[in-house]
C-alpha cells in the first residue's frame, strides 16, 4: 500500500465514518471552530 492510498483511505474514514457516528462533517466542525474563536484587533 502507497502512502497516496493511505491518505485517500483515511480522508474517505474521516468524511463518513465520522460523520455516521457523530452527525457532523469536518468541514462543519472546523467552521464551528472557527466561528467561536476570538480575534484580538491589533
């Protein structure tokens, strides 16, 4: 097995096992996350 495939394997596992057992995608995770940090203005 390459490390490509690995890396196409695991991004598949993050993308749907994932989300059939916790009902968000990373990409909506990643939005919260986002979202609920605090910038400090220069």
């Amino acid at each position: 097995m390459t490390l490509g495939k690995l890396m196409k394997l695991y991004k598949h596992y993050q993308n749907y096992y994932d989300f059939t057992l916790k009902k968000i995608s990373y990409r909506e995770l990643e939005a919260k996350i986002n979202e609920s940090e605090e910038w400090i203005p220069d």
